[in-house]
C-alpha cells in the first residue's frame, strides 16, 4: 500500500509540474507558476499526511518562501510539524515514516519538528527562524494549535528589536556582495536590490502590523499607489528571471552569471542588435533591464526603511531653516514644504549642493527623497537649458568636497541621467570587454571618486605622486568634469572618444566654461586612451617616440591632466587590472615627456649618458672596483642602455661583470624593484629556442610574465630580464627565488625538445565572450625588424605558445611588451628572421599564431 501511494504521488507531481511548466512557457506568467506549483505540493502533502495517520492534535505548517505561498521549481519546501507535545515512541515513528515518504517523492524538504514552546524558544534565539515563522500557513492538521502558535507569537514578536534584527543581517547580506547591485554576476535573490530586499520590507512591516501586502502597505500611507505598483512590477520582473534561471539549469541557482545570461535573455525574447564592435548582445540589453529594476527597489526600499523607521521610532525632530526650500531635521535634509521641487525645479540640484556645502547633513529625509524621485521627470530640455541649472551643476562639481557622494546620490535618484541624457544612455550598461568589471555608468563614477582621492590628504599615501601633481594643478573641477564624459559615449558605435568629446563640447560651450578649460577637457576625453597604448605598447628608450607624445600633449597641464585621468580609469576598471609595473611605465612616459616639453632635448646620446652614470654611481655603493664593469659593458650596444632602468643595468653588472664569457648559464634573481612580483635575468650563449625554452618554465610554474626584455650582446650571449607575478610569491619569496636560479639554470643546461604547450585554462569570462583574436605582422618604420601584434583571450601558457611558434620559423626576438587587461592581453614583439623575407611565409606565420591562440 505504502509503495502504490508512493508510486501514486510521484506521478502526480511529475504530471502536475509538466502541466506548470509548459503553461509558464507558453503564457510567461511568473505568479501562476509559484501558485500553481505550491497548490500541487500542497495537495501531495496533505495526501501524505493523511496516510501517515498522524495524531489529531498535530498539523502541517508551511513556512518560508513556501509559507508565503510561493514554490520556485527547485527550491526547497521548508515545513514544520507542530505538536502540542513532545512525541511518543509510536508517533515519532509515524513521523520518521512521512518524512520518508516525502523524500522519496524527490521533494527537497526542509523540516523541523517542534511544540509550541519549542518554536517560542527558538524564535527568541535565532532571527531566521522568527523570520520563518512570520510566513507560516497551515497546509493540514489541527488548526486551533497553529491559531496558538500564532497568537503566542505576535505576543512574543519585538517589532522595534525585529527592525535593528533585519536591518543588520541586510547590512550584512549587502557587504556580502560588494555593496553594489551592479555586479556583473548579481544573485537575483540575494544581491542588493533584489527578491530579499523587497521580502524584508514585507517582514518588517508584517511584523510592526502595518501591512501585509504592497497594496495594503500603499493604503497605510507608507508608500504611494504608484510606487507600489513599481514594487510589484520589479518584484514580478526579479520572479520571472530566477523561474527562467531554475528551468534553465535544471537546479536552484539565483546567480546570473555569464553562462547563463544569453540563454535567459533570449527565452525572454530579447535579441541581439547590430554588428561587430556595435553589436549589442541580448545579454545586454536583460542586464541593463536588471539594473533599473534594481536601482529602482533600491531607493524605494530606502524611501521605505525611513518611513518604517519613523513609525516604529518617532522621534521630535527640530526642523532648522536651512533657506525658504530647505530644512535640517536631524542632520537629514528635508523640504520645506511637499511641493517645494514642483514650484521650484531648480531645487532637485539645489539640493545635492547644500549637501557638499554642509558636511553635518549625512543625508535626505522619507520625504525629500520621494518628493525628488516623484518630480524628477521635471528635468527636461528647458530645465537643462536654465542658466540658473546649469550654474548649480557645475558648483556641484566645483564643491570643494561631498562631490562623490552627490554623483552618486543623483544617479541612484536618476537626477545625473535627466540632467545628462546621454548618461542616462549608459546606466546599467555591460561592457564585455574582458577587463571592466563594473557597468559604464559605475566605472565613471568609480574614475570621478579615484580622480577626487587624488585632491584628499587624507588618501595622499595610496599614490603619493598623483597626489603631488594634483596638489599643483590649477582647477581640478575641470579633471572632473573631463572624467564624467570620457566614457559616456559607450555603446552608441563608432569611436566612443570621438563621440565623447562632441558631448564634452557641448556641455563646455553651454555652461560657460572658459576657452582653455573647454579645450583642455575635449583633448582629455579625445585621449583618454592614449597614454596608456603609448607607455605600454610602444617603446619608450625610442626618441621619436616619446618626440610625438609630446608634441601631442603640447604643455605640462595637458600631459599632466592626461596623466592623472589615465591612472584614474585604468585603477576604475578592475581590481585587476592596475599593477606597480603599469603604474612605473606611466610615470616613466611622463617624466620623460615633462623634461622634453621643458626644454630637455630627449637624444639617445643624453639618455645613455645620464643611465650610465646613474649605474656606475650604485655600483659604487655595491663596491665594486672603478673599472670593473668596463669589459662586460663593451659587449652592450646602446640598445641595452636605453632599454633598461639605471638600477637594472647596475644590478646586472654587478652579477656579470666577472663572468660575461662564462660558458655555463647565469640566473639571477630579485623582488623587483617596482614592489611587485620578481624580476630574472638569465645569461647564457644564445641559442634559437632560448625564449620558448626560458617561457616552457614559467607555463610549467603558473607564472604571469608581465614583461620581457630581451637582449643579445655583440659576442653572442643573450641577456634576457623578465618580470612575472605569482600570487605566493608575497609568502615565502626567499625560497621561491632560490628555487628560480637553481631549477631554471638546470633546464638550460639540459639539451631536449620543447615540451607541448598547454592549452590552459580560461575564466568562465573569457569561455562565455570569446574574443576573435587578431595577430598584425608589419615592417617598423625603419625598414630594419617586424612588430608583430598579438590580442587573445588571457589563459596560463599563452607567452609560451606564441614563443613556440617563433621558434618553429626560427625568428629571432628583440622585444616582447607583454600587456594584460584583465581576461584580454595584447603583446608586441619585435622580431626579425629570414623566414620573414617573403610574403607567403609571413601568412604563414600568422596563420599558425592564430591557431596557437585561439580559445
């Protein structure tokens, strides 16, 4: 009888859950799903309860997300079985045998078995079972004892203590998750702005007896109607897509990661528009959907809180008069009167400056904050077009502090995206580039907070040389304004600087900026790129090199706004992205360029000189004898000079001065100098597959080479200095480095084939946005060697098989500028060979690089 049952209740639900989804699949209705889903439960349930021939005074309780009355497909079904008291032999067998039963039926239950007490108890002990209990329903059994349980509970029920309860663990949930709703990867359920925010604001209020509903919560006049109907739609919205998620992965899973983010997009029929670089991808267009509704919950959650807050703690707060439209009511900002921002737009911005001119205010009131999200859409053309407007923007970013926090406040409010409508364009907005990994709208603002930080002393440590320059330069306002536009083009097609700059024109020419600010912040935006391709994919010991940077920039406020802004972008993309050795080429390149545009002529002959005598003076220090470097420097051309720092060139010396004939290889090792990861250099008699074999290590050890110079004395010995990072290499850098000279020189002394190259391992990133790779072989300006341009997906073992193939065709290797972007590199070799000297080899060649590289 018990297997027929069994047998019976399977089938049910097999059939009751193929029924369901196929409706959602072919009306989209996410409400139905849950209802429907949780009635099927709810029927298989009480048919095995019946059968378990439970005592009368006992009853079936749902609780949680199911005793709300939802059931997502693969959620689990949390119970609890109630009695009045503590089981018997007889009945705890009973209840054994229906718990059983239930997971044999491939229900993922849940369950606790308590009394009355016992669910008081625990209730007062553990905030999530007080929180499970507020939703319980009773799905059969004796419905006096659960009409016990709930009247025991809301006596015992704290409502001002259940506020601070919850408050806190979704102050904790949020830190969780970076404090951001713009993750790349959010958590539907979990993430800030998401299914739990919106439960929260249901549990307090359900628990304070204010509401039970968004539409009771909008008659008790907490919210709006038309913010209750937002909160509905969002919360609809955020079901659909974890419904879609479930089926999709056949599991529970919350999480919109990469994988999956396409496949859901298109199930709910968004498509891809465009091509090449201006295709938009459906992925993007349902995140960029994501991040409204979760900015939209996110401040109407806030505007809640602090109206639940003020019913469950009224407080007497003293309204002082800040001016006619504003008030400070308990350090928060608050409107005069609730039409102050429909009688005078001008406010919505006024607002935001009265709060960086007045460092006690730490916020805005329910109110303000309603009153402005309400009346934004006032921000039209002809607001735009008010002097009077346009005057209060650029003193908002002229403040001399809080300018962060009022960027942020009025993009969270959408005032930033009205007040600039091409902003408005980019909020929420991928970028699939492999190296943000922030939205466009949040990287702006993460470069306008980095570029602010370089004004503060008390952040003048994090970079102490961008600090300076900051601290001498006249109007930082204008860095500001130049970072706020130098993305804001993303997306529309074409050269997004270009764009940029039309859109930093027009803001400059309509608010008054003077002739050489406007020009300084258009060439800003126009270059924003610049810097960085210049330091780290040209060669900075080439004159004409660093001749045209320099006649680009023009003067030192222009390379030093370019500086500061290059630095500030790079470090507002990833964690990732920035390191010591990209923040020493930049500094390099502007070092350089400063003593050329004052005057210094930037000659090979000067540069020589001064690194020379530079190395020669340390290695004094190092003691070594006046003449002793001179026989092993007659073997390095001017090359090796230019190439390689004063410090570098002495620290070699010193390790090969009495040993450059030697006929056995030399490795020498060090912490580099930058602060991060380790530099090595190897000397040895060359040979073809040197670089392959030095690089067929670094694959074998995991290391990340984040730049290589290579080098061939004129007796024939190479000289080759390599920079690579480890992520344990900070823990126990001594032995590492031992172990470095001792394993590296055993390799080159042991003759052998290369070993295959790994194929490595991708990000799920990388895996999910593939980039085409591209590989350019071009003659250099001088006729004289080939640059040959890499770009791949990053992965272990790249540098390895691009060195691979060069030693197939037997080229030989002057330069490597290796350049990481995060999931994306783009090397630079200069290589030269004679399997270069006709066409049909060099097609070749980059026929072969692209199949080494491929994804």
């Amino acid at each position: 009888m018990k297997n027929e049952l069994r047998e019976q209740l399977k089938r049910q639900l097999k059939a009751d859950r193929q029924v369901v989804i196929a409706a959602f699949k072919d009306d989209g209705k996410p409400e139905k799903l849950l209802r429907s889903l949780r009635q099927s439960v709810d029927a298989v349930l009480c048919t095995a309860w019946h059968a378990a021939g439970l005592p009368a005074n006992t009853a079936l309780i749902g609780v949680g997300g199911y005793g709300r009355g939802e059931l997502f497909p693969y959620s689990d079904i949390d119970l609890l079985i109630l009695l009045e008291q503590a089981p018997d032999a007889a009945a705890t067998e009973k209840l054994e045998e229906l718990v059983q039963l239930l997971w044999d039926l491939g229900l993922e239950i849940g369950h606790s078995i308590r009394t009355v007490d016992e669910c008081l108890t625990e209730s007062a002990a553990d905030i999530t079972v007080q929180t499970s209990l507020l939703e319980a329903r009773i799905i059969c059994g004796d419905d006096v004892l659960f009409a016990e349980l709930q009247r025991r509970y809301n006596q015992a029920m704290d409502p001002r203590a259940f506020y601070h309860a919850k408050l806190l663990e979704m102050k904790q949930r949020h830190a969780k998750y970076e404090d951001t709703a713009f993750s790349l990867e959010p958590n539907c359920k979990e993430s800030p702005g998401g299914l739990r925010d919106l439960q929260v604001i249901l549990w307090l209020v359900k628990a304070a007896g204010l509401a039970t509903s968004w539409r009771t919560l909008a008659t008790s006049g907490l919210i709006t109607q038309t913010e209750a109907k937002q909160l509905m739609e969002k919360e609809g919205a955020f079901k659909d897509i974890r419904i879609r998620l479930h089926l999709h992965a056949g599991r529970r899973e919350d999480r919109l990661v990469f994988d999956v983010q396409t496949a859901i997009a298109e199930s709910l029929g968004l498509t891809a528009t465009g091509s090449g670089v201006n295709m938009r991808r459906a992925s993007e267009y349902l995140m960029q959907r994501y991040y409204w509704a979760a900015k939209t919950v996110t401040q109407l959650n806030t505007i809640l809180l602090q109206n639940i807050e003020e019913r469950l703690f009224p407080s007497e707060g003293v309204a002082v008069p800040i001016n006619e439209r504003f008030n400070d009511v308990n350090g928060l900002i608050d409107i005069a009167d609730d039409d102050t921002f429909e009688r005078t737009p001008s406010a919505m911005l006024e607002i935001f400056l009265l709060m960086t001119e007045r460092p006690s205010i730490k916020g805005m009131t329910a109110r303000a904050t309603r009153a402005l999200w309400h009346e934004r859409f006032q921000i039209d053309a002809a607001f735009r077009a008010d002097p009077v407007n346009r005057s209060l923007f650029l003193r908002i970013m002229q403040a001399p502090q809080g300018i962060i926090h009022a960027l942020r406040r009025m993009n969270d409010l959408s005032i930033l995206g009205r007040y600039l409508p091409n902003f408005r364009k980019i909020v929420g907005q991928m970028q699939h580039d492999l190296f943000h990994v922030y939205t466009v709208d949040q990287h702006i603002l993460m470069v306008v907070r980095n570029m602010r930080r370089f004004t503060m002393a008390e952040h003048a440590h994090e970079y102490p040389f961008c600090s300076q320059l900051m601290a001498n330069f006249p109007k930082p306002w204008v860095l500001f304004l130049a970072a706020l536009f130098h993305d804001i083009a993303k997306g529309r097609g074409g050269d997004h600087s270009k764009l940029g700059m039309a859109d930093a024109e027009q803001f400059c020419r309509e608010h008054g900026l003077e002739e050489e600010d406007t020009e300084l912040i258009i060439f800003l935006v126009e270059n924003h790129l610049t810097m960085s391709q210049v330091a780290q994919k040209q060669d900075l010991s080439d004159p004409d090199v660093i001749q045209a940077f320099a006649k680009l920039v023009g003067d030192e406020r222009h390379l030093t706004g370019l500086y500061l802004l290059t630095v500030a972008d790079i470090r507002g993309t990833s964690p990732k992205v920035w390191n010591a050795w990209k923040a020493k080429l930049l500094e390099d390149l502007y070092k350089i360029t400063l003593r050329v545009l004052g005057g210094e002529p930037h000659s090979a002959a000067n540069e020589l000189r001064n690194r020379q005598d530079e190395a020669l003076a340390t290695l004094r220090l190092y003691g070594l004898e006046t003449n002793a470097h001179e026989a092993f420097w007659q073997q390095l051309d001017v090359a090796y000079f230019l190439r390689h720092d004063a410090s570098d060139i002495a620290w070699q010396t010193r390790a090969l001065y009495d040993r450059f004939n030697s006929d056995k290889p030399v490795v020498k090792c060090r912490l580099a100098p930058i602060g991060e990861g380790l530099q090595i250099a190897v000397y040895i008699q060359d040979q073809p597959d040197l670089f392959a074999r030095i690089c067929s290590y670094f694959d074998r050890k995991n290391f990340s080479i984040l730049d290589a110079k290579i080098h061939t004395t004129r007796h024939g010995y190479a000289l080759d200095t390599f920079l690579v990072t480890e992520q344990n290499f900070a823990k126990s850098y001594r032995d590492i480095i031992s172990l470095i000279e001792h394993e590296l020189c055993a390799l080159l002394t042991t003759p052998g084939p290369l070993p295959a190259p790994s194929q490595g391992r991708l990000s799920r990133l990388s895996r999910t946005f593939p980039i085409q790779p591209t590989v350019d072989l071009r003659p250099d300006e001088r006729g004289q060697y080939y640059l040959l341009s890499i770009a791949a997906n990053d992965r272990t073992g790249l540098l390895y098989s691009i060195a691979n193939v060069l030693t197939k065709y037997k080229l030989n290797l002057h330069t490597a500028k290796v350049m990481t972007l995060g999931e994306r590199v783009e090397d630079v070799f200069l290589i030269d060979g004679a399997a270069l000297s006709n066409a049909r080899n060099q097609i070749q060649l980059e026929t072969d690089l692209l199949e080494a590289i491929k994804v």
